[in-house]
C-alpha cells in the first residue's frame, strides 16, 4: 500500500499545480507541452513490450508522432474503403 506522506501537498506543490499560464510567452507554452508529454509517456510506456521501451526513451515525442500519423492514415484508410460510393 502506498504510504500517504508521499502525497503531501506542500505550498510549493499547489503553486505549481494551479499554476496560471500566460500562453503569450514561450517558457509556458513549452511547459505545458512538457506536462502533457509526460503525461501521456507515464500512461502509456507501460503498454509497449519491454524491448520497444529503450527505443521509445531514446526518440521521445517523435516515436508519439509518428504513431498518431500511422493511426491516422489506417483510419483515413477504413473510412476510404468503408465508404460505399457506387
């Protein structure tokens, strides 16, 4: 079971969580751009099999964009064959 002094909220911690972002300026744009990468790496690095994961840690967000290209050309793809033009 997880000890819950690992989930103590500190000052520093909500600061940062309900941090207001200003998307004129760089630096927050690229921080949000962090969050959800690392984000979506933490969800979903666990689906690969363990011999993929050293290549995904060594492309990062690339290997991310090409999978959603690859997914959606097989989608334009289906929809291409799905659609019953006669």
């Amino acid at each position: 079971m997880d000890n819950p002094e690992n989930y103590q909220i500190t000052l520093e911690n909500l600061d940062e969580q309900f941090k207001k972002l200003d998307y004129s300026k760089w630096e927050d744009i690229q921080y949000r751009l962090n969050r959800i990468y690392n984000t979506i790496r933490k969800n979903f690095y666990q689906l690969f099999p363990p011999k993929i994961r050293p290549f995904i840690q060594k492309w990062g967000w690339i290997f991310y964009t090409i999978l959603i290209i690859i997914l959606i050309i097989v989608l334009y793809y289906i929809d291409l064959k799905l659609t019953f033009n006669y």
